[in-house]
C-alpha cells in the first residue's frame, strides 16, 4: 500500500500577531520539500486560489488526498522574545470550510533562554475536504517571528474490508 506524504517546508520569517492562534503559512512550488500527491496546490479542492502565501491562511492548509490514518510531523523555530509561554496544535479545518475547526495535539511551552526550536508529532484519521493546519501562538505583547517552519503529513490509507 502506497503512503502518501506532503511535506512543507518555509524559512522565510513570518510575523505571528500577538494574542490567539494563528496559522502557521506555507510557500507553493519550488518552496516545498514535496507534494507530489497534490495535497497543497495553489487552488484548493473548493476552488478558492490563493494569490499571496503570505497574507491568506488557506495556504496552511494540507487537504488529505485519501481516507487513512494520518502520521502529522511539525518543526517551528521561533526568535527570542519577551514571551513567557509558546503555543502550538494541529487542527483540523481551522477556517471552518467543511466540519468545523477541531484542535489536537495541544502543547504550552514556557521558552529557555535564545530562540525556541519544538518539534512535535501526532497521529489522528484524516478525511479528503477536511484540512488540515499548524496553528501557532505567543503571549508577548508584540508580534514575534517564526524563522522556520515545517509540517509534514504521510497518510497510510485505509482499506475497507
């Protein structure tokens, strides 16, 4: 049985605003490791195309290419700041454009000294037109910088018998 993998990859700092979660965004085309599965396109499978990575959260998002059971991988580096707490958590469809947003994997970190490099994983079901994102947050009182980012989905389909 064939794992399909999408694997996103974005050392292009991005400002995270200050207070909530934020989706965490992603380059199309050569800026991604792999999607050969088609599970992050500039045109999603409703049709919406995102015209600038930076400014639209539709390009956090990895739409399933099959029913299975979802192997989810993040990396996020963070600069130093004047937090005192680091968020992150998967989420499934967190604009709220097929089942409503769903939160996993949940994790608050207090910094150590320096920048702050987390990596996480998680494993859940997965559903074609049910997306799939990395959301971020921080409670400083200004926005802070992610200066590299990756999440990675493998999906090992599941066969009905």
């Amino acid at each position: 049985m064939t794992v399909l993998v999408c694997s996103l990859k974005t050392d292009i700092p991005q400002s995270i605003p200050a207070g909530g979660y934020h989706v965490v965004r992603f380059p199309y085309g050569r800026g991604e490791s792999s999607d050969a599965h088609g599970m992050h396109q500039l045109q999603d499978p409703r049709g919406h195309e995102v015209r600038d990575w930076r400014r639209d959260d539709r390009a956090g998002l990895i739409w399933p290419a099959a029913d299975g059971w979802g192997s989810l991988t993040a990396m996020i580096y963070w600069e130093g700041g004047g937090y005192t707490e680091l968020r992150d958590q998967f989420v499934r469809d967190p604009l709220g454009l097929s089942t409503g947003a769903d939160s996993t994997a949940t994790e608050h970190r207090p910094p150590s000294p320096g920048e702050q490099y987390f990596h996480k994983s998680h494993e859940l079901f997965v559903h074609p037109g049910t997306p799939l994102a990395l959301l971020v947050a921080h409670n400083d009182s200004r926005p802070r910088r992610i200066t590299l980012a990756e999440l990675k989905l493998a999906i090992h389909p599941v066969q009905e018998s």
